[in-house]
C-alpha cells in the first residue's frame, strides 16, 4: 500500500511558515521499501547527505555540536532558513559557517528547504530516499 504522506503541524500565536511553504514537497512511502520523493526533494536529500550530515546527522536529528533541525527549523519561515543558510550559525552550541559562497549548497537553498521540511513534518522518514518517477512515466 503506498501512502501520500504530509502532515501539517499549526501552532497558535507563533511565527509558522505558509502552507506553500509547509509543504513544498510530494513523497510517497511503502512498508520496506525506501520512500520515494519528487525529485526537489530528492536532491535536497542528496545535498544535506553529501554537505550536511556529518553535522547534523543522516537522520537530521543532530549531534553533540549541531543542532535537531526537526526542532530548530519547525517554526521557521523559508525566508528566515535562507538568510540562516546565508549568514551561518554562530550560537552558543554550534558554529555554522555561511554558505551562500558555497557552491555545493548555494545552489540547491530550495531543495534542501524541500527535504527538511518533508522531514521536519514526518512526510518523509530517516532512511534512504529514491525519486519518484517524472509525471507520465514509469518507474524501473
């Protein structure tokens, strides 16, 4: 059974992002079978493997120096993600360096929004994501 997944998690009186961009992101998941995701969204999975989970973990739940992004970013705005991308993270339990001259993650600031925010909402479980095949063609 495949199961078109997005949740929409909406708190009161706090800053949430827009339903557009709550949900930038289409992904389908089978039991035993690695989810599949639209290909923004697999990319923006290939990114954070490739640039960011030594930080932050494969799973982006963090680590003892970077921080659970499911928390850090659940009330954040796609705008706010951007410039936090842009000009880094200097806090008091982790130091990100910007990345907007990063030509590894600079590119793809809309993909990895995708991905987290499939993540951070429970669409999207840890694990191995595939692509879903493009609209009017099958999957091999």
């Amino acid at each position: 059974m495949v199961c078109l997944c997005a949740a929409l998690d909406v708190r009161v009186g706090e800053a949430q992002p827009s339903l557009d961009e709550e949900r930038p992101y289409r992904v389908e998941c089978a039991a035993g079978e690695p989810c599949r995701a639209d290909l923004a969204t697999y990319v923006g999975w290939r990114v954070f493997q490739a640039q960011c989970a030594t930080c932050h973990a494969a799973d982006v739940r963090g680590s003892s120096f970077a921080p659970d992004l499911t928390l850090r970013m659940s009330r954040m705005t796609r705008r706010e993600f951007f410039a936090a991308l842009d000009r880094g993270y200097f806090g008091s339990q982790s130091t990100m360096p910007p990345r907007g001259r990063d030509p590894n993650v600079a590119p793809y600031y809309d993909e990895l929004w995708s991905f987290l925010r499939a993540r951070i909402t429970s669409a999207l479980p840890a694990g191995s994501v595939t692509r879903l095949p493009e609209h009017g063609t099958t999957a091999n």
